[in-house]
C-alpha cells in the first residue's frame, strides 16, 4: 500500500484519519449528531465511505466515542469526545 504525497512532498492523511481528525474537531465541544451525506463535501469523501469507515472508527478510535444512532432515509451517527 502506497502513501499519497503532496506536491510539497508531504505525506496526506489517510481517509480514515481525515474524517477522525474532523469529527474529533466538531466533536471537541460535546456530542455531535450527523448524517454521512451532510458532511461529505466538508470531509471529501462519498457519503459510503464515510460509512464505511464510521464502522472502523467504532471500534478502534480512541480520541472519539461512536455509535450508531439512528435510521431515517440515512444512518444518523452520534460522537462524543472520549
């Protein structure tokens, strides 16, 4: 697996740890509630993969609490910091 690298010649942060990083952010004043398809465009990634990772950031973050909250026409998902 190859690492993704500026023009500056910096390492860029895996999909994983953008999102985690965001949500850490939003989330550093209490919980916060959300649908994948609402913070895509903020986080550049697709609605799925935001999914797809909020499974994996689950279980193995440790800056942020998650849980699956709720399902209405989208999952809603809960962070709180931990």
């Amino acid at each position: 697996m190859s690492a993704t690298v500026t023009p500056s010649g910096e390492e860029e942060p895996s999909k994983e740890e953008r999102l985690k990083s965001f949500l850490a952010e939003k989330a550093a004043d209490g919980e916060m509630y959300f649908k994948s398809k609402f913070i895509a465009d903020e986080v550049g990634l697709s609605p799925k993969e935001i999914g797809a990772l909020m499974v994996k950031l689950k279980d193995s973050a440790s800056e942020i609490e998650v849980e699956k909250w709720s399902y209405t026409s989208a999952t809603t998902w809960r962070v709180e910091p931990a």
